[in-house]
C-alpha cells in the first residue's frame, strides 16, 4: 500500500494530521482548478476559495468513500467538479457568463493588435469543455482520470476534449491575423 492510500486510510478513521496531510498534497491542484474554472463567475476567486473549502471538507466527511479504484486526486477533482456545478447551474449565473464572454470577444475584435490569452479563450468554452481542457491541458490529468472526475464515459470525455481544443485553437488563430 502506497503512502497516500494510508494517509487516506488513517484519515477515514479520523486521523486529522493524516488528512492535513492529503490537503497540503493535493490544495493547490485543487484551487488552481477552481480558479480557472470560476474565472469570470460572479464570485471570482472568492468563490474559488469558498468551493475548494467545501470540497476538503466533503472529502473529510466522506474519507472512507474513496475506494483507491482511481487517484485520490482524481477523487478530489470529482468532488470540486460537482461542486462547481451545484453551485453554477443557475439561468442567470449562465447569462452572466455568456454576456461577460461576448464583451471580452467584442473587446478583443475592436482591439485586433492584443493578443487573446488562454484565459479569455476558455473563458468562452462551455463549463464541460473548459473543465475538460483545464483537467487534461492544464492538469496534466489522463483523459480516464478526466473522464472519471466529470463522471462521464471516456468517448464522451474525448469528444468534449476535441471541441475544446478546436474552439480554443480557432479562437486563437482568429486573433493572430
């Protein structure tokens, strides 16, 4: 059994320095996600601090959940993405984000000397495909492991994948010219 199986182990049974542990290990994959995930949500970073708090402590409520079928970060993904989803799902948060997406598209168009960065360019990705492209592009995550944190089967993680990519690299290209 690996190091972090028993510090998961340990923290089930209500070893609170093993979970401090985990925490330190795996909080800033966890917050970078968030972060980049919530970028132009209402809340912003804030909201990003708020979810990943949530989600260490669902992770320490529910310890003896993880099964070590997959990684433990992988499992901690899981949970801030569903976070991120219970929180975001409402119509108006969605419009706010749709409207802050075409400002910045209108923006850059009226500005063709400035260069869109990566940000502004998942910004406009749908959540589904931004959280696929941070997971896999910026994460560093296999797409099994991807798939598995969004609960989606990996044909499906894959086809998501591909859009993401082609929008994100269309989007790009258009603001080189």
């Amino acid at each position: 059994m690996d190091e972090e199986a028993q510090l998961v182990g340990r923290a089930a049974a209500g070893d609170a320095a093993a979970f401090a542990a985990l925490v330190r290990a795996h909080e800033g994959a966890v917050r970078r996600f968030l972060a980049r995930l919530t970028r132009g949500a209402e809340a912003g970073a804030a909201g990003a601090d708020d979810l990943a708090q949530e989600v260490f402590l669902k992770a320490w409520r529910c310890a003896a959940d993880w099964r070590g079928d997959g990684s433990y970060r992988g499992w901690l993904m899981r949970i801030a993405w569903t976070r991120f989803l219970t929180r975001h799902r409402g119509a108006a948060r969605q419009a706010a984000r749709d409207q802050a997406a075409w400002e910045q598209e209108s923006q850059a168009r009226r500005d063709p000397d400035a260069a869109i960065d990566v940000e502004r360019a998942l910004a406009l990705l749908s959540e589904r495909e931004r959280a696929a492209a941070l997971l896999c592009f910026g994460e560093g995550c296999s797409h099994a492991e991807a798939a598995a944190i969004m609960g989606l089967p990996l044909g499906t993680l894959k086809s998501i994948l591909a859009r993401a990519r082609t929008a994100l690299a269309a989007r790009l290209e258009t603001n080189d010219d």
